[in-house]
C-alpha cells in the first residue's frame, strides 16, 4: 500500500467512522434534549439594533419553543471522542497500523482542537443560559457584547501564538504569491474569528448551518491534504462526517438546533484552520455563503439607521427568502448549492496558487 492510498485510506475512512459514531449515539442525545425540555421557554426575538424580529418572529414563533436547542453536542463531542479514542489506540499499540491512524499532533491539530473545545464549551454555556431563561437577551443567553470578547479573546490568544510562538506573519495571495504583514497578522487573526463566528447566523434554518458547514470544512480538507497536511485534512473530514450524521437529524423537521454550542465552536475552529493551511484571502469565496449572511445583516443595519427603512424583509438574508414565500427547505437547499460551488471555487483558486 503506498502512502497517498494510506492517507487517503485515513482521511475517508475515519470520517465515515465518525459519521457511524455520531448517528450512533444521536438517539441518545435527543431523549436527554426532550426528556429535560431543553429549548427556549421563552419565544420570540429581538434584532442586533433591539427592536422586535417581526418578520422572524412571524415565522418562527411557534418552532422555538418545542424543539430542543444544543444539537451541536453531536458534532464536537464526536470530533473530540473520535481523535482521542485513535489517539489512545496509538499509544497501547505503538508502531501498529493503528498508531499510524493517530491524527493527534501539534503541529497541525492541536490548535483547531483546542479552539473547537474552548469555544464549543462557551456556546454550551451560552444555550444553557437560554434554556434556563437567564441571561442579557429575551430568551435568555450571554449577550452580544460578552460574546464577542470572547470570541475576539480567543482570535487575540491564536494570533500571539501564530506570530510570536510559530513565528508566521505571511499570507499567501492568490495567484500571485506570498506577502509579509508582520505584527498586522495578530490584528488580521482576530478580525478573521470574529468575521467566521459572525457567520454562525446561518444557523436560521432546518438543516441550513449543517450543509453550509460540511461543504466548508470539507473544502478545508481537500486544501490541507494537498499540502500534505493529511492530520488536519482527517480533523477537518472527522467534522464534516458528524456534520453529515447531524444533518440526518436536523434536517426539515428539524429534531434538534444547533446553536451556539455548535456555531460558535465550528466558526472559531475555520479561522484556524484557514490560517493553518494559509487560506485566509480565499476564506471568503470558500464560507461565501457565511459572508452573504453576515453581509446582509450589516447592510440591513446600516440602511435602517441612515435611510429609516430595510432593504431585506428580515435579516440575515435566509429569512429575507423565506418572508418571500419561499418554504424553508427550498431556501436551505438553494442555499447549499451555493455553497457547494463557492467551496469549489474556492479550493481550485487555492490550488492554483
């Protein structure tokens, strides 16, 4: 067997094993949700500018509160168990084929692990509060501000340990080569998270977040194998193999959320990653989809507050479709093609350059 067979062997094999764990102990996971009632006790939602979601809150009043919030659970729980469990095979049969599955290494997955843990316990955090009715916001929660020093805290500490502790401070350009930012890479690292948990918003929809997220990171492993980073590509390939095993289970209707706990660790995971495998100028066509809903947010912002009046129905722009008349299946499945196609787009610019 030559190596690139193994590897390919690795990274395939060890997602679709972690997609057979996920779907595995997802029965499990959904009797805690409903048999503790664990969703918003408290419908409705209010906008980043404070006022009444009225449009949202229109079309999604009735489904807050009777399906359970936390199903992202399913996807770093798995992602963390799966690495440890080839890990811990590694060291009680060293030198084994098993050892050679182990995709535990600090060179290239320690960091995006970390990351995923520390952020996924803070969105666990986050949906407890909500589930409890405690918190800043209606529903419950950490509220916005708190969030986004978290989460901009938690770009500051990568991008010290990228510069000072890896010493990088280079980007690659696409089709044209690599450029020296120095210092700027801290400032660039934490505008990068806070730009990739901003995105969590897609996560709006029965089954949107998990199709937007499974072609993004599945993109990711491509990259990262083919600079030979094959740990990383089996760490990116792990997620998207639980993403899909999620999938079966939020798909329209939906048995679960996702939520923080799922978003905010995934988002913070992807700017790592980008930065890993120094893709951070094609980040934005690869999450294109990510940047649309967060575009459209802003945009929908900054109309109201200088014209006094939307440009979208509702924000982000998912809902915008939905307000429409668009059924919700159709909007996330439009929307999955899109991100498709932006994801392959994407790599091949990588590629080529």
């Amino acid at each position: 067997m030559t190596l690139l067979t193994f590897n390919v062997i690795k990274v395939m094999g060890i997602s679709a094993l972690a997609s057979i764990v996920a779907f595995a102990w997802c029965p499990l996971l959904i009797d805690f949700l409903y048999k503790h009632k664990l969703w918003k006790k408290q419908a409705g939602k209010r906008a980043i500018s404070g006022e009444d979601a009225v449009v949202f809150n229109a079309l999604h009043k009735e489904r807050e509160t009777k399906v359970p919030r936390m199903g992202g659970l399913l996807i770093w729980v798995t992602t963390v168990a799966v690495i440890f469990f080839f890990y811990i095979l590694s060291l009680v049969f060293p030198g084994s084929f098993f050892a050679n599955l182990n995709f535990l290494s600090r060179s290239q997955t320690w960091l995006p692990l970390f990351t995923l843990i520390i952020a996924s316990l803070v969105g666990l955090l986050d949906d407890v509060l909500v589930v409890s009715s405690l918190g800043s916001y209606i529903g419950g929660g950490l509220s916005f501000k708190k969030r986004l020093f978290i989460v901009a805290l938690i770009g500051l500490v990568g991008g010290l340990w990228f510069y000072y502790k890896l010493g990088w401070d280079i980007i690659s350009v696409p089709l044209l080569g690599p450029m020296t930012i120095g210092i700027f890479y801290i400032p660039l690292f934490v505008i990068v998270m806070i730009a990739c948990w901003s995105g969590g918003i897609v996560d709006g929809l029965d089954g949107l977040s998990g199709g937007i997220f499974a072609s993004i990171f599945g993109a990711f492993s491509i990259i990262a194998f083919s600079q030979g980073k094959t740990d990383l590509a089996t760490f990116c390939a792990v997620i998207v193999g639980a993403l899909f095993a999620f999938l079966w289970f939020n798909i329209p209707p939906a048995r679960f959320y996702m939520t923080e706990v799922g978003s905010l660790g995934l988002a913070t995971t992807l700017s790592v990653v980008a930065f890993l495998t120094d893709s951070v100028l094609v980040l934005p066509i690869i999450a294109g989809v990510l940047v649309l809903e967060v575009g459209s947010v802003v945009l929908q912002l900054l109309s109201k507050k200088i014209r006094h009046k939307k440009i979208f129905l509702s924000s982000p722009i998912h809902h915008h479709f939905e307000a429409l008349g668009w059924p919700a299946y159709k909007v996330t499945m439009r929307f999955w093609v899109v991100g498709v196609v932006l994801a392959i787009i994407g790599v091949v610019i990588k590629l080529m350059g």
